[in-house]
C-alpha cells in the first residue's frame, strides 16, 4: 500500500534532480507558493508520494494571509 511522506530539505532542486535520475516521476513543477517555500512532488517506483520542501523566507502569519489575498485580488 502507498504511502506519502513530507520532507523539508535545504535545497529541492538538487534532490528533484538526483531523485529523477533514479526513477522517481515528478507530480508537477517545482513552485514557490505564497507561504515562502519551494516545493516539489514525486513518486517513486514503489507508488509512494514524497513532497519535498525547502523554506526559502521565514514569514509570519499576517504576511501568508496578505500574499495568499494577493492571489485572488483582481
């Protein structure tokens, strides 16, 4: 049975990359969501979900909610 598995790691593109190179599919691009991360999604050959993430700003709550307004405001 597949399982998931979250990790924060220092750099997401490195480990995308060496990832890839033994056999893990991406599950999107690599993105920089409002909340101040990079992150990445794979499966690996046996099905499980790993999400990679890497915190590239430290943010406090007031700044998440005006970013993440931000994205809808026309």
């Amino acid at each position: 049975m597949p399982v998931s598995f979250a990790l924060r790691v220092e750099d997401v593109n490195a480990l995308v990359a060496r990832a890839q190179a033994a056999g893990c599919t991406p599950e999107g691009e690599v993105e920089d969501p409002f909340y101040g991360s990079r992150s990445a999604e794979l499966r690996d050959a046996f099905g499980h979900r790993w999400t990679l993430e890497q915190q590239l700003e430290q943010l406090d709550n007031d700044e998440i909610r005006q970013r993440f307004a931000a994205m809808f405001a026309g």
